[in-house]
C-alpha cells in the first residue's frame, strides 16, 4: 500500500527555493498537471492500486526545475541539464520514496524520467506505460492550458520568449507540415516560425495523446479551434488552408480515439 503524502513532500520542498516568479510558475504547473492526472485516471478506470502512485508521479515530475533555475537560471534543458533526471535525482535525494516497495519506486521513477522525451521509450511493461503516459498526457494538457491563456490575454506578440524568439508571422514549414500529415510527431529542429511551435501541439492531438479521456479534454476545452482561428488571425490568407488541413486532421484523430474508447492495460 503506497501511503505517501506527495503533496506535503512537494510544498515542503518548494519552500525551500525562492519565493520568485519563475518559481510560482512551475508549482501552479505542477499543481494543475496533479489536477488533470487525477481526472484522467478518474474517466479511464485506471486500476486502482496505481492511482496513487500516478498523483505522485504528476507532483514529482518537475521537481528538477527548482534547483535547475537556482543553479543555471534558465528552464531550457539544451542550455543546462536534463530536468527529468534531475527530478530523479532530487526525489531519491529526498528520501521521499525510501519506505516504498522497490517495484512502485521505480514505477514514479520512470515515469519522473520518460515525461519529456520525444518517444516513449519501447519495452514499457503496461504498468510503467500507464504511468508513464499519464503524466505526459496531463503534461501536455497543461501546456496546452499555457498557450490558450496567452492567446486570450494577448500575450504572445510581446513576449517572444514564450515561443523561444522565433518569427511571430513567418510562414509554416514544409517539414511540420508533413510531420503532421504523416501522423508523426514534429522534429524540433524542423521549427522555424512562432507557427510550426504551435504546430508542435497540434502534433500532439494528432496521435501524441495516450489516454482517450485526454483526447476529450482536449476536444472539450476546444484547443484545436483556438489555435486555428489565432493562426488564421495573424498569418497571410495563403497559409490557411494548410493551417485548417493540420488541425482538421488532428481533430479527426482526437475524435477517433475518444470514439474507440478506452485502452487501459490492467496488469495480471
Ligand atoms: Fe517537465
């Protein structure tokens, strides 16, 4: 029986750092990523023995940002260091996990770990795959959440850093483009323009979500709309049938998995 108190171990932690902007963003991200996990897990039936374990993952994965930005005062893992493995490596350091079966430790560690990787790695067993989608899942959601909040508070033309500098209205990549068409995910290197980084979401909704209740949340929220009418709204006509085909296609795939229901895999 997994009895931790994730979140008492995660506010006693984040007091200890600075009460300072960048800070407070990344706990109101954690707290939001523990609300969208519990009401993942609560629409799939996920089996309950791992429920637990799931919130705990969601409050401990992005612990690592803490000492990331007092040590290198940057959230960019090129520019510092992995922060997955450094959640790990604080969550161990902590003790947090010390009294927890060995099976249900290393069940928080690898989904703390996988979180931000392009591909989940293969060889999952289904367990570890559950966790580790569940916190990736309501990773993204909330990165969603993000940038629908900029767009509805006219954020983003004067804060380039959101979307690392690039060009607010250079024209969508080929690349990105394709990406999408073909299912796939976007290759960071393939992004050129404030577009293709908010082509990288609509990626996610074309095959990047794991959970059928996070494909409903996502149609429910409306976050393929938003971000066709704000393209729309700021590139050239000539761009928008692509922009419309992109999220088209993404809203189909959304609505497929949401249709064939739930895929939890319950361990024997
Ligand atoms: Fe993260």
């Amino acid at each position: 029986m997994f009895t931790l108190d994730a979140k008492q171990c995660f506010n006693a932690y984040t007091k200890k750092f600075p009460d300072v902007e960048m800070n407070r963003l990344k706990i109101a991200h954690t707290e939001r990523v523990v609300a969208v996990a519990l009401e993942i897990m609560k629409r799939s039936a996920f089996p309950e023995a791992l429920m637990a374990l799931g919130e705990a993952a969601a409050w401990f994965h992005d612990v690592g940002r803490f000492p990331q930005f007092q040590r290198y005062q940057t959230f960019s893992d090129r520019h510092s260091v992995n922060h997955a493995l450094l959640s790990c490596s604080e969550i161990l350091q902590q003790g947090w996990l010390d009294a927890t079966p060995a099976k249900s430790r290393d069940l928080i560690l690898k989904a703390v770990e996988f979180h931000n990787l392009r591909e989940v790695p293969p060889q999952l067993d289904p367990d570890e795959a559950l966790l580790v989608h569940l916190v990736r899942d309501a990773d993204k959601l909330d990165i969603l959440a993000l940038l629908e909040q900029a767009i509805a508070t006219d954020y983003l033309a004067d804060h380039p850093e959101v979307y690392w500098g690039l060009p607010f209205t250079a024209p969508l990549s080929d690349a990105v483009v394709e990406a999408i068409e073909a299912g796939a995910s976007v290759s960071y290197k393939d992004i050129q323009s404030f577009a293709d980084f908010v082509l990288i979401q609509v990626a996610w909704c074309n095959g990047g979500f794991h959970f059928p209740a996070s494909c409903a949340l996502v149609l429910e929220r409306n976050s393929l709309a938003i971000r066709q009418t704000y393209l729309c709204s700021i590139l050239p006509s000539g761009e928008h049938e692509r922009i419309k085909r992109c999220c088209h296609l993404a809203e189909v795939a959304l609505k497929r998995k949401v249709q064939n229901g739930a895929s939890i895999h319950i361990s024997p």
